[in-house]
C-alpha cells in the first residue's frame, strides 16, 4: 500500500482493525482482537484479508500498517557517509528526541509541533481518512545514529490533497555536511512523484537560517502574518515558504 492510496474497506470490522493498527503503529494480534471484541475466526479471517490487500502486514506476533517503504539511499557527502531512508515505528522515540532536540533550540516552532503530537500519538506513519503522514530520516554511523529528518504530512481533504507541509532538520553536529540539503532534496523529490503540486514550510521571521536555506533551495516567500507569534513578550512575524512542483 502507498501512503497515498484512496482507503477502501468492504467491511466495516475490517476498517475498524485497520483503523485500531493504524493508530497504535503497532499492535500484538491478542491485543487488537479483545480490543476490537471479535471471535478469534473472524479476527483471523479479517486479518487475512487485510494482508492480502495490502494494508496491513505481520511482523511475528504484531500487526503494522503495510505502507511501502523506499529503497535506503546511500550518500557521501564532505567525507560524511549516511543513509536516508523511510523512518519505521522502532525509530519513534529516538526520532521524536532528535526533533524535539532541534525544537528546543527555539526558532522553530513547526518542528515542536511535530514533536508533540509524536509524543502523544506515539505512532509515526499515518495514513487514514483525514491525514497522512511519512518521515524520512538520516542515519550516520554503524549504530544507525539519526542526524536529522524530514516530514510529510498529507492532508486527505479534497481541495488540499494537491498540496502538503513539509518540515526539515538537522542536528548541530551534523550541520555542514550536505546532509540537509539531501534530506529536503528527498522530501521534495517524493512529493513531486507523488503528484503533489506545491509545498509549504512556515517558519518565524527571526530563523533566518531556515528561510535562507529554502531559499537557497529553489523556495519562496509566499505569505507573512504578522504578529503571528508571541516570543518572551514580543510579537514575531510567520514566514510561509513554498515551493512549486509544477515549475
């Protein structure tokens, strides 16, 4: 299943195993049927039929949401060498460190967002009938140390499903490097595959080096709202950046 495919269940028990997997990220088989209260016939049968449509996948006693996941991408970059690939649920608490690490250095307030509904959901792909949701993550070293991210998130309303918010970054020691240069390329390179139209990050006035970076990237200045937030006291503007995909 892609993360971008329409939903479709014939079943209403079976959308609701889908939705209970979905939300946990990942769920023991025993767990999701007392939860859902089915007899162990149907939940199986359920389950079955579930694999093999492709949307959800067993992983030894635990049930996943089977989005597909992209090759791993090897780079090397100023005599750095890291991974890119697509973040799985095991990465969640690590990644959501790593967010909440660059969040608090205070210039970046979608990337706190981020990091609090991670912490509260505690599931990292999303895909459901209001929202999608997929990571990205770049990895140094043999422990598979997570340098930065970039995020997706795909809103499933009709008059915005042509567009999509992303958000970016990279941790302090690994700055320099082209590492976040390579991450935005791959975000930006999996929207434009996936027939988005346009991109959007919003950052306040005062991070100039993220605008500065979009900018270097190809992004504009699309709108400000002034005032928008409020800073130890003092108002600070929003800077919504956008790329077009069309161009």
């Amino acid at each position: 299943m892609d993360i971008t495919d329409k939903l479709s269940f014939s079943h209403k028990d079976r959308k609701d195993l889908y939705d209970y997997v979905e939300s946990h990220g990942t769920v023991r088989k025993d767990e999701a049927r007392r939860a859902l209260n089915m007899e162990p016939g149907a939940f199986g049968v359920h389950t079955t039929i579930l694999r093999r449509e492709g949307y959800i996948r067993e992983v030894g006693n635990r049930l996943q949401i089977a989005y597909q996941e992209e090759e791993p991408r090897e780079y090397d970059a100023d005599g750095v060498s890291f991974v890119i690939r697509t973040a799985q649920q095991d990465d969640q608490k690590r990644l959501t460190e790593t967010i909440r690490e660059i969040a608090e250095e205070g210039e970046y307030f979608e990337a706190e967002t981020v990091a609090e509904v991670l912490d509260h959901e505690e599931v990292l792909i999303r895909h459901n009938d209001v929202h999608s949701r997929l990571f990205f993550v770049a990895c140094v070293g043999d422990d598979d140390e997570i340098a930065g991210w970039v995020h997706l998130n795909l809103p499933e309303t009709e008059f915005l499903s042509h567009t999509a918010v992303l958000t970016v970054g990279l941790r302090d020691d690994f700055r320099g490097n082209g590492i976040g240069s390579a991450l935005l390329e791959r975000g930006v390179e999996w929207a434009r595959d996936h027939g988005f139209e346009k991109l959007y990050n919003s950052v306040p006035e005062t991070n100039e080096r993220a605008i500065s970076f979009l900018e270097d990237h190809g992004w504009e200045i699309e709108t400000v709202r002034t005032d928008h937030y409020k800073i130890d006291g003092e108002y600070v503007d929003e800077v919504m950046m956008a790329v077009d995909l069309l161009d």
